[in-house]
C-alpha cells in the first residue's frame, strides 16, 4: 500500500514497528516528544540521550526504543512536510498503519501547525552538503603580510569543521565587500 505522506511509497518496516512503540505511550507523552523532535528539526538541535531521558522517565521503554520512535517521528513531520500532505491524509494514513486516532490526531494537529515551518527548514537543508556556521579572524602578527581566518564548517552529520586561510591583508578588504555584494543578491534570489 502507498502512503501519500510517504512520498506514494510503502510504508518502511522499521516505522511499522515504531508505530506500534508509538501506540503503546499516552498521547500526551507522544504530544511532548513530537514537541521536542519538531524543535531539534527547526532549530537544527541534537536531542540528547540526558534529555530523553527526562521526557520518557515513566514510559517502559528502553533508551534504544526511545531514539527510534524519535526517528520515526522525525520520519514522519519532515516527509508529510516535504510532501505537502493534508492533516487529514496525514491522520487517515497514520490510522491506516495501526496508529491510535487520539495520536494521530495529536500528530496531524502538530503538523497543521508547524508544516511552513518545518518546509521552509527542509528547503534551506535541500542540495546543501555543508553550511558556514562561523567565520573567526585570528590575531596574526602586525609584520606578517597576511591575515589568518577560521572559517568553521557544519557538515551533513551536525560536525564542526575547522579550516584555516590565509589572506593577504590588502586583499581582505576587497574580498569583504565582494562578499557582501554576493550576499545582498542572494538574500533577493530568496524573496
């Protein structure tokens, strides 16, 4: 069976199994994991295990378990988001695979809510391998011809990379109003 919040694909065994995981919590605890997962997507944060463990403390499931129902809700919002699917596809086709009506409910509801949102981060994170996630000039020594930058990184996988330039410094001014112009004009591409 195809499932439109999938993409028109089948449903993954792996989130067949979560959602029974799912089904097993209350509601309310799934509304406050699927709180905390739309978070980590929007502001690109790493949930942390310390922080896991506080949310599902009452909840008889293993930290293993905890992280994969944490991956199948972020399955879930990121793909019916990049899909554009309705809130009431979205629940229909949650029922449909085995999912509760009150949690489907909660998850649809979240989705209504946050769907420009988590589309508009999806976009951003489209063909992009890497992002520039800070530029630092180091201190050099007023004799040396060249000026020294950090530039940090953010790979695919939320790593920081460090790479260091050198520049010389009557070109780093030229470079930084070039940069600026690069930047105005795609800051108007996106409008």
């Amino acid at each position: 069976m195809k499932f439109r919040f999938l993409g028109d694909v089948d449903c993954p065994d792996w989130l067949l199994a979560e959602i029974y995981n799912l089904s097993q919590m209350s509601a309310s605890k799934m509304k406050i994991i699927s709180n905390v997962v739309i978070k980590s997507i929007t502001e690109e944060e790493i949930v942390g295990e310390e922080q896991i463990k506080k949310l599902v403390h009452d909840i008889r499931l293993e930290v293993g378990e905890i992280k994969a129902v944490i991956a199948a809700l972020d399955m879930i919002f990121t793909s019916s988001a990049r899909n554009s699917v309705s809130s009431t596809d979205l629940s229909s086709e949650l029922q449909q695979l085995g999912l509760p009506r009150e949690h489907s409910t909660v998850i649809s509801r979240l989705h209504t809510e946050n769907c420009a949102q988590l589309a508009a981060v999806l976009t951003m994170q489209s063909l992009r391998l890497s992002r520039l996630s800070s530029i630092e000039a180091i201190p050099s020594e007023p004799t040396t011809p060249f000026a020294k930058v950090a530039l940090k990184i953010k790979t695919l996988g939320y790593k920081e990379k460090e790479t260091i330039i050198n520049i010389p410094k009557d070109k780093l001014s030229e470079l930084l109003t070039e940069l600026k112009n690069v930047r105005t004009l795609m800051e108007e591409v996106l409008q």
